[in-house]
C-alpha cells in the first residue's frame, strides 16, 4: 500500500512492468508468426515443436507466479493502474497459448505411436499402418481443442507425407549406400512399385475417411487441401513412373547386345552409349526437386526413339534382300523375339504373308510342268525320286506355313483365308501324287517276284556267251524300298523281305560274274595241241551247268 500511494514508486513499478509486457508481447509475436520449417520434416518435428513451444510457456507462466511478480501486480491493482487492463488481456493470451501447446502436446504423443512405422518400416509394411494412422489424426481433428483448424491438420498431413517420400528413399537406395545403378534393375523396380503403392494406398484411406466424414453430418470434415498434402508425393510418383520407364526402355533394348542378327552391333552399341551416359550423371535421381533429371529424361527419350527408328530401317533393309520365305520368316522371328515394339512385326508378317502367295502359284505351276518327268535326285530310283521331288515341293510349302501358325492374328484376315485355300490345294495334289505313286509302287512290287524265278544263267543270243541273267529291276526294287523305308513310307512284305536278302542275292550274283569269266579265262588258256585232250573236260563242264536250273531261292 505504501508503494502503490507513492507515485514515484508506482512511476517505476509501471515502467518495469512495460518491459515485461513488450517482452511477452514479442513472445507471443514470435509464436503467431509463420513457422519456417524446412520441406522434408516428418511428424515428430510437428511433436518436438509443440513440447518446446509448451516449455516455453509454462517457463513464462511460472515466472508469472513468482512472489516478485505478485507483489507488483498487487501494488499495480492498488493503485489502480491502467496497465492492469494490458496485463490482463496479456495474461489471457499467454495461458491459452499454453494450454494450446500443452493440449497439442497431449495429443500428438497419443499419435506418436502410429507415426513410428514411417520411420521404421519400409514402404510395404508401412500401407498397413496408413489406416489406423489415418483414423488417429481424424480422432485429434474430430476431438481437440486447438488442432482441429485445418492449417494444423494440413500441416501434420504434409509432414506425413514427407516422412514416407523420406522412407522410400531410403528403401530404394539402402538407406544412401546404392544408388539406381548400383542394384539389379528388377530389385529397384520392385521398390519402386512398392513405394508408387504407398502413396495410392495413403491417397485411397485418405479419401475414404473423408467420404465417411462427409457421410456423418455430426463429424468434423477434412476441410483441408488435398493438392497441398499429396502433391509433393504425387510429384515424386512421377519421378518414380519416369525411372520405371527408362528401366523398362533399357531393359526391352538390352536385348540387342544379346542378339544373334548380323549387323546388330551397331546398334547395340549406340544404345551402351546412350545408357552409359545417362549412369554418369551424379545427381540423384529419386530428388524429385532436381529439374536436371527432366533435361536428361527428356535426351535420353529423343536419343532411344532416334535408334528406334535406325533400328526399323535396318530391319526393312534385312528384309529387303531376303528373297526366300522361310528364311525371312525365320530373321522376322528373330526380330520378334527382341521384344522391342513398334517394328512393324506384324506389317511385315503381312507383306510375307503376300510373298508366300505368289510362292504357292510358284509351287503349283511348277507340280503342272513337272510332273510327268520330274527333276530326279542323283542315285535316287525312280519311284521314290518323284515322292522325294513332290516332298521338296510340298515342305517348300509347309514350314512357311507352319511359322504362319505360330503368329496369331496373320492368318486371320481376308487375303490369309485366300491363300490358305489356295495352300489347302496345292499339298493335297501333292500328297495324292505322293500317295498314287507309293500305292503303284507296292502294287508293282509284287510283279517283282516274277524275276526271280528267272533262270540266273542264260545263253545269249548274240554273242552265244553264258551270262547272269539277274533282272535289273530287282536291284533297283532294293533301292527303291531302302529310300521308302527312310521317308517312313510303308513297305509291303515281300520288299521287306528282300530288303533283308539283298546281301545274298548281291553276293551269289558277283559269285556268278567270277565264275563265268573264270571259266572263259581257263579256256582261253587251252592250246591247240591240248584241245582234242581237254574235251571231254570241257563238255562234262558245259553239261553240268546245263543241268541245273540255276535258280534264285
């Protein structure tokens, strides 16, 4: 009381007290300001801001309620000093502003726990936690005091989000240890998917609480900026999409280096090049910030669709000095299996397609020309060189055919069913040749036998010499079922037969031969003067072989 009838005194106390309101007054001026944080902060930054922001407070609070500053308060109301009215108002703003920090406080520890799988799980593990997560922040959205505005809930949800790019990150790269090029290209892109998930599935549990907040009319909304929260993951998404694709792209045009095509090495090469100059660069790849990646994405597409197109033009210049279909087919499959789109593959089928035409009316007019007096291998008989001449026609046919087969959709159009039929003729007129043929010949077989019941020695009528009298026939009957028995044509008993007994027979023929030109050589050697003597040998000799009947058994 003293003090506060003094108005010196009361002049000081007053003077003091303005320093603590200015000073409390810049406390509070501080806290209200726009905090700066940095971009990548997670959810515990939002908790640690809180807990100093509170110590802050309750500091300022206990000092407060010193006896010090009670005692000028109290001299302040005595004298009814108008600073009461200041420091009022200014007391009523610090104890809310404590009590936000303490109730914020209370709530994000409650949220604490369903934060820690963003920082210690990876992205596959951790779309399991987004839901009850999610749930969470709505329950402090739907229940707190002072974190219910939707710049706090914003907030919270923004460091989210960068608390999973963070996480993905260091999944992708071993927590900084490898980069994208240090691992398997599969590994990386199944990390990816996996990260590329997360963010679908966080995108998906957030709007399906949304939707049922909407639903419940008693419920707070998520009246917040879905492009403010999730615009930086979906930012990163694209980055991610970007790396898959030049995975993708270099993995489908890795094929070339493995290629069996002559003259692909060209290529394959200009593509290691493109490939080893993208790995140069020393930027991340995964910091979705760095504009540099785009400027390079964008050369090394331009650079991949320039090979693309030198790649089809070697292609059509391949084509375009293969004559032959099968052969083409068989270069079109290689290109096929390279697994590289957009070559025209199934374009240049087509044009094939149109070449193997015109190769069946080859085929046809050639049967038409031939086929009384075909065109008969070397050493082959007659009968099976004209199935082996309608084979070669036929196979000249069939295995384009067969290779047509194996592409679907090329024999589906209106000008493939036009020579199908046209392909349907010309084999089945060359398999009835080949039948026709191979039914005369095992008919004709049987009149084979006949020459062997032919006597094996007869006289001849020109020059009255003895010679063997094997048939000819009968020799190339043997080749004749020898080259059908290696077609895999049937073969009726009797050629069997023969067949096995072609040996023997080709053994006493020989014996024959010799013993002819034996008995002429030992004649020839009789003199003159030794003829008269030698008679009676050579007549018992001529009667003896006229006796048998030299017979084939």
């Amino acid at each position: 009381m003293a003090a506060a009838n003094s108005a010196e005194t009361t002049e000081k106390i007053e003077a003091c007290v303005k320093v603590w309101i200015k000073q409390i007054e810049q406390v509070l001026a501080e806290s209200d300001q726009l905090r700066k944080e940095a971009d990548d902060l997670g959810p515990r930054a939002e908790l640690d801001h809180w807990k100093k922001r509170m110590s802050r407070f309750n500091y300022l609070l206990d000092q407060l309620k010193t006896p010090d500053v009670s005692a000028v308060l109290g001299v302040l109301l005595l004298a009814k000093s108008k600073l009461i009215k200041s420091w009022r108002e200014l007391d009523i703003r610090i104890t809310d502003a404590a009590n936000e920090a303490k109730d914020n406080v209370k709530y994000l520890y409650s949220l604490e726990r369903f934060c820690d799988p963003l920082y210690n799980s990876d992205p596959v593990s951790m779309v399991d936690a987004i839901p009850a997560l999610i749930n969470a922040i709505k329950m402090i959205h739907s229940i707190s005091r002072y974190y219910n505005t939707s710049e706090k809930i914003t907030s919270l949800f923004v460091k989210v989000t960068n608390q999973m790019i963070t996480s993905c990150k260091a999944y992708i790269t071993n927590n900084g240890s490898n980069s994208i090029w240090d691992q398997p290209h599969q590994v990386v892109t199944d990390k990816i998917k996996a990260a590329i998930r997360l963010n679908q599935e966080y995108q998906r549990c957030f709007h399906k609480t949304k939707e049922q907040l909407e639903q419940t009319p008693s419920q707070r909304k998520f009246d917040i900026s879905e492009m403010y929260i999730f615009g930086k993951f979906d930012t990163f998404q694209r980055r991610l999409n970007k790396i898959l694709e030049m995975f993708d792209t270099i993995t489908t045009y890795s094929a070339l280096q493995d290629s069996k095509i002559e003259g692909l090495e060209t290529i394959a090469t200009r593509f290691q090049a493109i490939v080893m100059n993208l790995k140069k660069k020393h930027y991340s790849f995964l910091d979705h910030r760095r504009t540099d990646f785009d400027v390079d994405y964008e050369e090394f597409c331009k650079s991949t669709s320039e090979l693309h197109k030198q790649l089809r033009t070697f292609m059509e210049n391949t084509f375009d000095e293969i004559q032959n279909t099968e052969k083409a087919l068989n270069v079109l499959e290689k290109f096929e299996r390279l697994g590289i789109r957009d070559l025209g593959i199934d374009e240049r089928y087509q044009h094939i397609l149109q070449n193997y035409g015109r190769d069946l009316e080859m085929v046809s007019s050639i049967y038409a020309k031939q086929k009384l007096d075909p065109p008969i291998g070397r050493n082959m008989p007659p009968v099976a060189g004209r199935i082996m001449w309608a084979r070669q026609l036929y196979s000249r046919i069939q295995r384009p055919m067969d290779l047509f087969k194996k592409h679907e959709g090329v024999l589906s159009t209106k000008e493939a069913k036009m020579i199908i039929r046209n392909f349907n003729r010309v084999a089945r007129t060359l398999l009835e040749y080949e039948i026709l043929y191979h039914h005369n010949w095992m008919t004709k077989m049987e009149y084979a036998r006949a020459g062997l019941k032919a006597l094996l020695l007869v006289r001849s009528s020109v020059t009255g010499q003895l010679v063997v009298n094997l048939d000819p026939e009968i020799l190339t009957q043997i080749r004749e079922t020898d080259c059908m028995k290696r077609m895999n044509l049937e073969i009726p008993p009797f050629a069997a037969q023969l067949q096995q007994k072609q040996n023997i027979l080709k053994q006493d023929y020989d014996k024959l031969q010799l013993m002819l030109s034996e008995n002429t050589r030992i004649r020839a050697k009789i003199q003159t003067a030794f003829e008269q003597m030698a008679m009676p040998h050579v007549a018992k000799v001529r009667c003896f072989i006229h006796s048998k009947s030299w017979k084939a058994v």
